[in-house]
C-alpha cells in the first residue's frame, strides 16, 4: 500500500505542476485571456507578471526536497487570492 501512495504523490505533484507551469505560462507570455482578466481584476499587468512567476516558481519547488511544502504553500495562497478575486 504504501508504494501506491508514493506513486499516487507523484502523480499529484507532476499534475499540479503541469497546471501551474501552464497557467503560469499564459501568464508570462501575454495571453489576451490573461491581459483581460487581470484588467478587469483592476490591479496591473505587474499583478500578472507577479503571478506568473509564483505560479511558475511554486510548480518547480513542488520537486525540490526540502524546498516541497514552501512550494505547496505559496500556491495554495495564491489560489486562494485567485478564487478571492473572481468571486
């Protein structure tokens, strides 16, 4: 059982970090999508870059020992900014 829950972690992080990579990416490159929602958010374009990077950089800690729970952490904070912002 216990090699089931390693195997299962490691699925978690990788589909995590694909998620944040991604909507981190969009983020970074200027995705019209991205441009419009956070002009709508009403913060700056340096609020997306912002977030960008914290996306980016918490998918990556998601694989650095020692380094996982800061990663995790930072991520969770921002979803929790990001759910915030659209309701």
């Amino acid at each position: 059982m216990e090699i089931v829950q390693k195997y299962a972690l490691w699925v978690l992080k990788i589909l995590a970090a694909l998620a944040f990579l991604g909507a981190g990416s969009m983020k970074l490159i200027g995705n019209p999508d991205m441009v419009a929602v956070f002009e709508a958010v009403g913060l700056g374009q340096w609020f997306r870059y912002l977030t960008g990077v914290i996306e980016v950089g918490g998918a990556i800690l998601l694989f650095v020992p020692g380094l996982q729970l800061f990663g995790a952490s930072i991520l969770a904070i921002t979803m929790v900014g990001a759910v915030s912002a659209h309701l």
